[in-house]
C-alpha cells in the first residue's frame, strides 16, 4: 500500500465557530484560518505530500451575509496578493478551481496571475477549491463534454471536471468534528479514506496532520477490490 499519499482533501471547518469561542470577530477567524492553510500547506510539503485540496469556499458560501462575504473577497485578495509569494518561495504551486467566473474580473485575474507565477514550483500543488460544489463539477463537466460532442461516460466526465488534472484524494480530512463531506470533490472522493478531528481549523497543528498521516498508513485501503 502507498504510505505516503498522493493527494490529501481537506474541509477546513470551524473557522466562524473558533472565533465565537475565543470571543473574538467572525472575520478574525476567517484570517486566523487562512494563515493555518498556508502552514498545513507547507507541513505536507515537508511530508512529501505532492497534492493539497482545500475547500476554500463553497458555492454555498454565497449565501453568507454581505459583510462576510465581502470579507472573505478582501482576504481572497489578500492570499494572492501577500501570500502567493510565500508558497512561491516554499517551491508550492497554486491551481484554483470552481466557478471562478463568479469571482469579480480583478480577482479572476490575480488567480491565473498566481497560477502562472507559481507554474515552475515543483515541491507540491495546492489546488484551492473557490466556489466550488461537487454536483455542479459533475454537471458542469457533463455539459462542457456534450458541448463537445462527446457521449456521456465516466472518461468524458472525468476528462472535463475541473479537477481533471488533480489525482484522487487518498485522504480527506473534516476539522470542527462534523462527520459529512458536503460535496467536497465528489467525483473524485469515492475511494478516499476520510478523517473526523473534532479540533476547530484555526486550532489543527502539524501533529494534528501527522497523526491522520500514521493512522492513514496503517489502514487496509482495498479500493473496491
């Protein structure tokens, strides 16, 4: 079995409820979070972890008041503008994936900027999941093959998603202790071996992630088999 995995998801919840519990602002929580994703990001790279997926904002998310979304756009632009270079220098890639078309045309162009930039980083690939739902990957990737004249099967579906080029979590973790996906790569997930840490995401550490890595290794991954 590979001990190590490829490709490791993560649902990084609990960033609102972390804040609420430390009295503090929603919005610091947010912050707080994005400055653990790019520590985690660099404590897999050191792990020899070559993909990172993190669901960064749901499609759901938009539904969020205005203030907090707004919010979460200013800290978007924050992540490209002040902390791509970080990654950058850390030799980590940067991909983006979702509805990205949503995003305000600035902040499309920040993210193939990033992406560009970043190309030559081979230590590992964190691919930020940004508006971002399972069922509208799939149906998304259904219509772009039909457009394209192609039956509908598994290899057209797989071959349009917007993570095509991701490999399949091995792993994915859910912080904050709720125990579901929520349509986090849907598609892709089906044989992923899933973790529950009941810790909030501002609060995981790097021996929170290589705990889940040596229990990760010791499981008898079958794959249907």
């Amino acid at each position: 079995m590979q001990k190590t995995p490829v490709c490791v998801g993560i649902i990084m919840d609990g960033n609102r409820r972390w804040a609420k519990a430390h009295d503090l602002p929603t919005l610091e929580g947010h912050r707080r979070g994005l400055d653990n994703l790019i520590e985690c990001a660099k404590w897999l790279r050191d792990a020899n972890v070559a993909h990172m997926a993190v669901f960064a904002f749901s499609a759901e998310n938009w539904k969020r008041s205005e203030e907090e979304v707004s919010y979460l756009m200013d800290l978007l632009r924050v992540f490209i503008k002040d902390r791509i270079d970080e990654l950058k220098k850390e030799n980590v890639r940067v991909r983006f994936i979702g509805e990205l078309e949503r995003f305000s045309p600035d902040l499309q162009e920040s993210m193939r900027t990033a992406e560009q930039e970043t190309t030559q980083n081979s230590a590992s690939t964190l691919w930020v999941c940004l508006s971002y739902g399972g069922r509208a990957e799939i149906a998304a990737a259904a219509a772009k093959a039909a457009k394209e004249g192609m039956p509908i099967t598994e290899a057209s579906i797989e071959k349009n998603l917007w993570s095509a080029q991701m490999p399949d979590p091995d792993l994915i973790i859910r912080t904050s202790g709720e125990q579901r996906l929520s349509g986090f790569l849907t598609w892709k997930s089906t044989y992923s071996e899933l973790f529950f840490v009941d810790k909030m995401w501002p609060d995981i550490t790097e021996d929170d992630l290589s705990r889940v890595l040596v229990e990760y290794a010791a499981r008898d991954r079958r794959n249907g088999v």
